[in-house]
C-alpha cells in the first residue's frame, strides 16, 4: 500500500528509512532497551521481538505524556508497522502503551485545531492509513490495552484481532467524539457496529460512551479483561492460540470478513478526506475542540 503519495514533505522525510533514528537500526539495541534486545523503532515507537514467543512483535506506543497520535507518531507508527509486515520472521504483535495509565488518547486535536485545510487533508490521510495498515494486516494483531482508550485510542484498539483489556476502572474504552462536539466518521463507526452489534454501537455513538473494562467486556468491545500484571502474558498466550493456525488460512479467512468495511473507505479515501477538512473546517467544530481543550487545561486545576 503507497505510502507516500500525496504527502507534503514532512511526512515524506519522516518516512525516510528509518534507520536514520539513532540506535534504532534493525540487530542494534535501541537506546533504552536494556538487555541487547534485538529491536527497532523510532523515537515514539519501540518494536521488540517478543523473548518468550518466536515470530511475535511487541510494539510499545512511547508518545508521553498519553500517546495522542499526531502526525509525527501515526508516520512513526507506519513505518514500524510496515517494517513488520515486510519481515517475514514476524507472524504477530502486540501493541501496547508504554505511558502509564493510558493506551491512546486518541487522535491529536492540535493537529485538527487552528490548522489549515491542507494540514488537515494530510493528517486525515495520515489517520486513514493507520487504520488500514492495522485492520488489513497479515499479521496477528493483539490490542495489550493498558490505559484508557478514547475515540481514535479505541479505533486502535478495534481494529486489531483480539484486545485484552486491564481490569483498571479508570481504563476506559469508546468513541467519545460526540462529547468533543464532533463525531466518528463512518468507518469508525462501521468497526464499532462490526464489533458490537447495531444497536448498541448506535447508542454508545450518540451518547460518547467510554465503557469501564466490565462493561466493555459486556458489550463485547474487549474480549477479554483480566488484572493490569497479567495483560501482557495473557495477550501472548492469545497470541500462541491464533498463531496455531495456518498463516495463509487465518489471513484469507480475516481479509473476506475484514475486506468489504475497509472497502468502503478505499473507494472514496479522498472524498472522506475532503469530508473531514469540510466538517472540522467549520466555526463550530472548531469552536467546540477550542472548548473541550480548554477544559482539558482546566481538569489539571
Ligand atoms: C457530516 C459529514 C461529517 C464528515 C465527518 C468526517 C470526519 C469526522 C470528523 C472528525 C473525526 C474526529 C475523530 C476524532 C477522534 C479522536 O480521537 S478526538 C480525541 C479524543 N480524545 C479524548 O477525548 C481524550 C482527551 N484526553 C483526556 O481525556 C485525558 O487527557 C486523558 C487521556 C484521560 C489523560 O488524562 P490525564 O492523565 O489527566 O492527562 P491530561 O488530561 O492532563 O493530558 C496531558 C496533556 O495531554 C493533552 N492531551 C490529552 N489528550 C489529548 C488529545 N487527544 N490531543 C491532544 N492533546 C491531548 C492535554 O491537553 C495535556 O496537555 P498539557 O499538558 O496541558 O499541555
């Protein structure tokens, strides 16, 4: 899947090899991965191959202070994610969070406040992308959710295979946009009605539910909630169970289920794109995000 085509410069240079990060290099320990490890990534995303599982990838999101995917993180993120797919010694990952307390907070509203149309354009590119990359990946992908999850944070989260969830009351999960002013565009909300069902998807989007980890469990937004020590050993044992089936079978067998809802973005990406400048563009959208990052400043007292 291209990459690079239509992006501006920046996004362009981010995705230079990204061996240009020091110390990232595929075979070299990257800075900070203690024990010679045999990693990679970049500043803001740390790809380890799992010790205890052969073929398995953790992918550690490491944008602090709460992983808000901006544009230079989603870029990061692709890079690592297509490193992954291109290396044929990895069969799963894990993603996980490495900022305590919080997996993904979700989409940077800085890079949809007070910025040009044709930054938006890009940054919702950017977004489109990494919701493709996750939810069309040959790989096994593994959601390790060990944080709260809000709008994007969960559209991560529902795009991948399996998501354990920590029994944190304070994690949270679901497409809160609605509480923002804005909403969740219609692939998002085609991921939520594939995983929770019509109805209920409805009324979580209208109402901005983020559900604490026993209703997330209910509702089926997770599949599994355990204690926060053990979310990462039981997303490796999940992982062994899908790993035990023939590659070529798992991968034909999620691409009909999964193909016809990416679909629907793929035959219109620029029209949704343009969608979103539109929408986001408007006074009151943007006076809404003025409003809920306000309060955001305000929480901290
Ligand atoms: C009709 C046609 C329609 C066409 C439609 C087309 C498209 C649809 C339109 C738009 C699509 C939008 C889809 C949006 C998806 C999203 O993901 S929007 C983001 C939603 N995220 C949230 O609501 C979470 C907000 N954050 C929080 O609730 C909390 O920060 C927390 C995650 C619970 C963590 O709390 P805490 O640990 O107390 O940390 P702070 O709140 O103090 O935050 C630390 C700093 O981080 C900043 N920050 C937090 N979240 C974000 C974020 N998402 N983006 C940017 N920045 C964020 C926060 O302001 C603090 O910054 P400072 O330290 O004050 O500088």
């Amino acid at each position: 899947m291209a990459l690079t085509v239509g992006l501006r410069p920046l996004t362009r240079a981010l995705l230079r090899p990204w061996a240009r990060v020091p110390g990232a290099a595929l075979g070299r320990p990257a800075a900070g991965s203690g024990d010679g490890v045999r990693c990679f990534g970049s500043p803001r995303v740390l790809v380890e191959p799992d010790p205890a599982a052969v073929g398995v990838a953790v992918m550690k999101m490491r944008n602090p202070p709460v992983n808000s995917l901006s544009l230079e993180f989603l870029t990061e993120l692709l890079i690592s994610l297509e490193k992954l797919e291109n290396d044929k010694t990895f069969r799963g990952i894990i993603i996980t969070s490495d900022c305590p307390g919080i997996f993904s907070a979700g989409l940077d509203l800085l890079e949809m406040y007070g910025r040009d149309p044709a930054h938006c354009a890009e940054y919702w590119k950017a977004v489109q992308e990494l919701w493709l990359r996750v939810y069309l990946s040959n790989l096994v992908v593994i959601g390790a959710i060990n944080g709260i999850s809000p709008a994007g944070g969960c559209l991560l989260s529902l795009s991948c295979d399996y998501r354990v969830l920590a029994n944190n009351p304070k994690y949270a999960i679901g497409l809160n946009e609605t509480l923002l002013g804005i909403i969740a565009p219609f692939w998002f909300k085609d991921v939520l009605v594939n995983t929770i069902g019509h109805r209920a998807a409805e009324r979580a989007l209208q109402l901005g539910f983020l559900f604490p980890p026993s209703d997330a469990l209910q509702v089926g937004i997770v599949d599994q909630v355990v204690p926060e020590d053990q979310v990462q050993s039981t997303a490796r044992s999940v992982m062994a169970q899908w790993l035990a089936i023939p590659d070529h079978a798992r991968q034909l067998t999620k691409n009909l289920v999964r193909k016809p809802t990416a679909d629907r973005l793929l035959q219109q990406r620029d029209a949704d794109i343009q969608n979103f400048v539109r929408f986001i563009s408007r006074d009151s959208i943007q006076k809404s995000l003025h409003v809920y990052l306000e309060k955001l400043k305000q929480k901290k007292g």
